[in-house]
C-alpha cells in the first residue's frame, strides 16, 4: 500500500527536526523564508466569512517565538491571509481575533521540504532528480518562459522586497502573457517559486 504524504508540519517539530532553535527558525519566518498557516473557525471579515486552513504574517506571532515564553503562551490575532491572496484581510468578528498558541501554527510540507533541501538542513546534500526523463505530467503553465522575463526584469529592477511581491510578479507575467488565459493560483505560484526566492535572498 503507498504511504501517503504529509501534508503539513506543525512549528513546534522543527526545532528538533532541523537542530535549530525556535527562535531562529521564528526569524526565518519573520524574514519571509518560512510562511505559517493556521486552522481557524468562521471569522468575519466585513460582511465576508473566512475559515479553513489560512496564512498569518510572521510578524504577528512573534511574540511567540521568544523562548521564555510557557507553551500555553497565547496571543490575539486580527489579521490572516487567505490561500488564494497576497495580502491579509483584518477580523472584525470576533472583535478581539483569534488566539493562538505555538502549537498552532503549520507549514506546508512540499515547501518544507524544498526549504530544507536548499539549505541542507538535514545534510542531503543537492536534491536527486525525482522524475526520470519522460515521465511526469507535461506543464500546464509557461514556467520557462516567465522565469526568463522575470530574471530580465530583476536585473534590471532589482529583487522586490517580500516573497509575496515576487509572487505578485509571477502572476503578473502570467496574466499578461497567458495564451490561453490561464493564471495559476497564488498558491501554486507560491509553492513552485518559493526555492527560487530563497536562493536569490542569499545571493542579492
């Protein structure tokens, strides 16, 4: 029977997963290397209801990562990010948020993975090629193609200050040059570009 993947990790298993303190990997959060999601219950925003699995900013959590801090440690949150968005939309029911407690807090496997598999975190060494020449389904976007422009573009404009930015390029370009009109989902978007704005952190 095939294993079925793990679909997320919660925060507090990379500390020992990884070997590094929780700050730090609080830092690479905050840092936009590492984004954090959260279950929640129905919340309003406006006359809008959000629930599910949702982003939250780093930044609004970090309390929680200081290390004096007891585990039932909680703060209140206002502020989340749905999966098909860039930019965080604020809670007004409940009026005071939500609260949230380091055990909370997920990150998406496959962007764990290829986090870990760029900075070697559990001393892998390069990743081997996973797909034998092929095989696989063929691309439904122009991934490529858009890498080329989006490099042009960075060279000469610079890296944009936030991944999310750097997202917001990609499906800029996708919108712009679909033949087809299709965009993908800021998720997907997210997910297969994410290694690409790690790297470049470290080099510009």
């Amino acid at each position: 029977m095939p294993k079925i993947s793990k679909a997320f990790f919660y925060l507090t298993e990379l500390p020992s997963r990884w070997g590094r303190s929780l700050s730090e990997i609080g830092g690479w959060a905050l840092a936009g290397r590492l984004n954090l999601m959260v279950p929640i219950s129905p919340v309003k925003y406006g006359d809008q209801t959000l629930t599910g699995i949702v982003h939250v900013p780093a930044e609004d959590v970090a309390r929680l990562f200081q290390p004096d801090n007891p585990a039932h440690y909680a703060c209140a949150v206002l502020r989340f990010i749905p999966g098909d968005a860039l930019a965080p939309i604020h809670v007004t029911e409940p009026s005071g948020g939500i609260e949230l407690r380091l055990g909370d807090l997920l990150l998406d496997a496959e962007e764990i993975s290829e986090f870990e598999q760029v900075n070697d975190l559990l001393s892998i060494g390069r990743r081997k090629a996973q797909i034998k020449a092929g095989q696989g389904r063929p691309a439904v976007y122009e991934w490529e193609d858009m890498l080329v422009d989006v490099v042009i573009d960075l060279v000469a404009k610079g890296l944009p200050p936030r991944q999310e930015d750097f997202v917001q390029l990609i499906l800029d370009w996708f919108t712009e040059n679909s033949a087809d009109g299709k965009v993908p989902d800021v998720s997907t978007a997210r997910k297969r570009c994410a290694r690409i704005w790690w790297r470049l952190q470290d080099r510009l």
